[in-house]
C-alpha cells in the first residue's frame, strides 16, 4: 500500500497511526502541503480530486477521505480491532472521533486558515484565536465525555488503543501547535500521554515523518 501523507496534516498522521496499530506496511509518499507542486498537480488530483491528503492507493483501488479509509482497513484487516463490539459502544467511540473529525478538523484546516488569513485580512493572532476556539469547543466536549465515562481505562476506551485514540491524539498535536492551554483538559492529556508510550504513535508522529521540517 500507498499513503500520500504530509508530515504535519492531522488526517495524514491519524490514517498512519491506524495502519501502524494494524501492523499494515505501507510506503510512504510524502506530498508537499506548503508547495506549489504536490497537492495542486493534475497527477494528484487524478488520485484525489478535493486535493487534500491522505490518499491510500490499495491493490483494490484508491481510497481517499481518512474516515472513510480508517474505517476500510477497520473492516478489511479486523486484528487488533479497533473499534467496540457492541453497536452501542462503537456509536459512543464514533462520537468522539466525529468531535475532532468534523467539529475541530475542518475549521482549523490549513486552506481555512489561509482563506481568514488571506482573503479576509485576520492577523495570524487573530487566525490561532480562532483554531484555539475550535479546539476549546471540541477538546471540551470530549474531556467531559470520557472524564466520567466507566468505559474509559488507560486509553478512551478500555485498556487497549482503539479508534478514539487515533483521532484524539491528532488534535493533541494541534493544541500543542496553537498553544491552547491544557490544563482544562487532565483526562485527555493522560490518554495522550498513554498513546505516546506506543510504538504505533510514535512511528506516526510528524517528527518522524521523511519529509517532516521543523
Ligand atoms: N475530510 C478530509 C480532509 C483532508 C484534508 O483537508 N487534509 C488536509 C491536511 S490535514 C489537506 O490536505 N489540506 C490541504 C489544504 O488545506 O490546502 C479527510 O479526512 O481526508
């Protein structure tokens, strides 16, 4: 497998640590977020026309969108399982990835960012106000679900990692860029601690990523 990724983008680095705790080797692509190239060309388009990252080539095809690709390798390669057995729990573990996957991640993208920053005249103070409100909302949210969920052990759910792990970390890392205080947020950040001891989310991290630049 193939995985078009860019060391910095939370979808990239959540889709790489999906496919490590499957065990899955994939090569890596790197494909340049901040270029003219990479993201823009006709030849990626024609693999993903939102032009965004990640894109999985498969020997079945391309997959694009990383819910829709965490959910394919969930479902194709089912060991370790990464999501609850019962219909009820994995609606809870869905939940908070939908927090970050649709309420923190798509108006804190890179594209939004640069549209308040460039179009709309915001100051780059202005820009991190406003991912940092996003964040607040969305890490909020989950610190109160899972600060008194009984389900929640070591990682969000239960003693192993699982889905919600995945996305939460990624948002970690984008509190920590925007430098949101964190203190509002304990339970998270001992979860983000627990997932930091795995090797599957250290592989993945952006530092480690062959086209990463500080
Ligand atoms: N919903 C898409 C979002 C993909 C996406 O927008 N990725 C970002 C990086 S995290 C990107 O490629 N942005 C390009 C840009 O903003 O110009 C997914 O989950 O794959």
């Amino acid at each position: 497998m193939k995985l078009y990724s860019f060391f910095a983008s939370g979808t990239s680095y959540r889709t790489r640590i999906a496919l490590n705790l499957k065990g899955l080797d994939y090569e890596l692509v790197p494909v340049n977020l901040r270029g003219d190239e990479g993201l823009k060309s006709a030849d990626y388009r024609a693999l993903n026309p939102m032009g965004a990252v990640p894109t999985l080539v498969t020997d079945k095809g391309v997959l694009t969108q990383s819910t829709a690709i965490i959910e394919w390798l969930e479902e194709t390669y089912p060991e370790p399982a990464l999501l609850p057995k019962n219909a009820e729990d994995r609606a809870w573990v869905r939940a908070l990835c939908s927090i970050v996957a649709c309420d923190i991640h798509p108006v804190n993208n890179r594209r939004i960012l640069q549209y308040l920053q460039n179009d709309l005249g915001c100051s780059p103070e202005q820009v991190d106000e406003w991912a940092r409100r996003w964040l607040k909302d969305g890490l909020g949210a989950m610190e109160q679900m899972l600060a008194s969920d009984p389900r929640r052990g070591v990682y969000c759910y239960g003693n192993s990692p699982g889905l919600a792990d995945v996305y939460l970390v990624t948002q970690l890392a984008g509190a920590k860029r925007f430098k949101l205080d964190m203190s509002p947020y304990p339970t998270l950040q001992a979860i983000g601690d627990a997932c930091a001891k795995l090797e599957a989310f250290q592989k993945a991290a952006p530092a480690k990523q062959p086209d990463f630049v500080a």
